[in-house]
C-alpha cells in the first residue's frame, strides 16, 4: 500500500501517518518526490484497511498495489530509478553503460589485458568472475579471492567499474569489499538468501534472470532485494532455455520493453549468454540497444580460443571495438548515448 501526500503535506503530516503505520504492525517507508512525498507501507499488505490512514491530514490518496512485486512495480515508483555503481557510470538514465570483459578471471596478464581493451573500446566497466557457477563440478570454479585482487588492480590501472559475481553469503560480503557492483548470476535468482544477504549490503546487484524464469519471477526476485533496503539494483536479460539447439539459450529482447514498463529498475542486457554464440553477440548486442536496454554485458577475451570458460561466445578485442562503434550510432538514433569514461584514468 502507497500513502501519497499533498504537496503541501507537512513534514508532521508525513511523521503521523509513519506513526500510524508503524500502529498497524507494518514498516513505513517515506519516499520523499519532487511534487510530493509517498509514503510505503512495507509487508505482507493484502487485508490491510487503510481508510483511517485515508482520513488523516496531509493524505491525498491510499493507492493498493496490484501486482505481486510491490517495491519494484511502477505503481511504487513511476520514474526511473538509476543505479550508479561508479562516477560516471550510471545505469537508468540516458547513457546506456556498457560492461565487459571475459567470462572469468584467469590470470594477471589475462585480465589486464582485458582491461585494457575494453577500456580502449569504450566499456565503462569490467566484468569478470572470480567465482564461476560451472555446470561440472570438473571445471574450472574460478580463482576467488586471488581474481578479486585482480579485478582491483585492473581497476586501479584502467580507472573502469568492476562488476563481478557472487555466489554464496560469505562470497557476497567478501566481493562486496571489491567490487562496484554484485552481480548475482542467473542459477542463483532465486537463491532468497543470497538475495537477503546482498539486499542488506549497501552495494548496487546486478540480478541475472534465471534461465527458465518468467519476467514475474525475475521482478519477485528482485523485490527480495528492495525488500531488505537496497533498491540499487541492475536487472539483467541473458537468455531463457530453448528447445532449439542453433543456439545456446534464446535471447528474449522481448523481455526489456516489458520489465521497463512493469518496473522502475534499469534493465540491461547480455547478449553473449543470451545466444552463446560469438557471431550472434554483435547482431543481439545492436538490437538491445535499439530495444531501449539501459545497458550491456558483454564477454570479450584476449585470446577467446583459450579462454577457461564461454570462449565460444566470447567477442575478439576488435570485434569488441567495431561493434562499439555501431552501438553508438544507434543509441544516438534513440535518442541515448553510450556512457563513456574520461580520456585517461
Ligand atoms: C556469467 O556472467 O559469466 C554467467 C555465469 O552468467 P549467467 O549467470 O547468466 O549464466
Ligand atoms: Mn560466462
């Protein structure tokens, strides 16, 4: 349930109806707005009766939020909620950032690399997992600790944002010293306690939706995070399972149009598992752009023919960089424009 206010409500106005609130057993959330202030009603809201809220002064109108996920919905928040993870690299509003790198942390000279091509390219942020949720057991799991001290001195040498994932409780509070951004992975969207655990953390999540999760499943998901206090959250396209073996997962494009009209959060896109083929990547890529994603998460590699994990989907430096160059012309036909950082770090 939403309290919306006057505009001319007084700040004791806002502090009763809190007051109330807090009466009925539920937590008040004031939202303060540029016309006027909300106030949200936090909890399991479904037989709440707020006709006496309705009655106190100051209240303009009680609105009941119909969809399940409450936090996230436009009816919680109708503009664009932006999440920046680092100066300049803000995610929700008109720059469309765009993060890349390999799919996971190798080596030093592997990851500096990286860096440092992308950073040439344009990216505004890295990627890169130290803790990889591979299918097999038998391979490689990642470098952990050691690959976020990586991702740190490839930060500090090419000034980009770090994004990187998280896979357990423990895992999140040790990448949340690291990185710019937590990003959950989509095996784990519906791991409620790693979603808990990092909407506790005051640190911006990128939510992968999971492989074979509705968009309201991904937003429910997402609410796990608000729920806790943290409302800088990324939401994340990359593929659902398909029946057809031409391509790795079927990248729904469909998706960003209809999570940005059910929710305020930005929703990017991330067309290298979302096809899992490399000369799917730059097409998909062009086409999120002009779907309208508020960002992209794409894997390049120094080397993909060696990579340790998703090669084969993997963009070639110079594949990277071309395809910068198309994604700048097409933000700017929609009337967007490709975050850049500054010259030199
Ligand atoms: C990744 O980003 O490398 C990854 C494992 O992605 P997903 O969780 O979408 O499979
Ligand atoms: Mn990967």
């Amino acid at each position: 349930m939403l309290v919306v206010m006057h505009a001319s409500a007084s700040t004791s106005d806002i502090d009763r109806v809190c007051v109330a609130i807090s009466a009925m057993g539920f937590q008040p959330l004031p939202m303060p707005g540029a016309q006027r202030t909300t106030v949200g009603l936090v909890g399991n809201d479904r037989r709440v009766d707020g006709s006496h809220i309705e009655a106190l002064p100051g209240v303009a109108e009680i609105i009941y939020v119909s969809s399940p996920f409450k936090q996230v919905s436009r009816e919680w928040r109708a503009e664009n909620t932006t999440v920046t993870i680092a100066p300049g690299v803000t995610f929700g509003g008109r720059d469309v950032p765009v993060i890349a790198g390999p799919c996971s942390v190798e080596s030093e000279s592997q990851i500096l690399a990286a860096a440092f091509a992308v950073r040439a390219a344009g990216a505004v942020a890295l990627r890169g997992g130290a803790f990889k949720p591979r299918s097999s057991p038998y391979s490689f799991q990642g470098m952990g600790k050691e690959g976020l001290a990586l991702l740190q001195r490839a930060k500090q040498e090419t000034g980009l944002a770090i994004v990187t994932e998280a896979m357990d409780d423990d895992g999140a509070h040790l990448v949340a010293e690291y990185a710019d951004c937590i990003q959950i992975g989509a095996r784990n969207m519906q791991n409620y306690s790693l979603l808990k655990t990092v909407g506790k953390l005051r640190k911006p999540v990128m939510l992968k939706r999971g492989m074979a999760a509705t968009v309201q499943e991904l937003l429910l998901s997402a609410e796990y995070i608000l729920s806790e206090g943290n409302d800088q959250v990324i939401l994340c396209e990359r593929g659902v399972r398909t029946w057809d073996p031409s391509s790795r997962n079927m990248f729904d494009l469909n998706a960003i149009p209809t999570v940005q009209k059910l929710s305020h959060l930005p929703m990017i896109a991330d067309p290298s598992h979302g096809t899992g083929v490399r000369d799917r990547v730059s097409p998909m890529a062009r086409a999120a752009v002009a779907a309208g994603a508020d960002g992209l998460l794409i894997e390049v590699h120094p080397d993909p023919n060696k990579a340790f994990s998703d090669g084969a989907q993997s963009l070639f430096p110079q594949q990277f960089a071309d395809l910068m160059g198309e994604l700048h012309a097409i933000a700017s036909a929609i009337g967007r424009h490709v975050a850049v950082l500054p010259a030199t770090p």
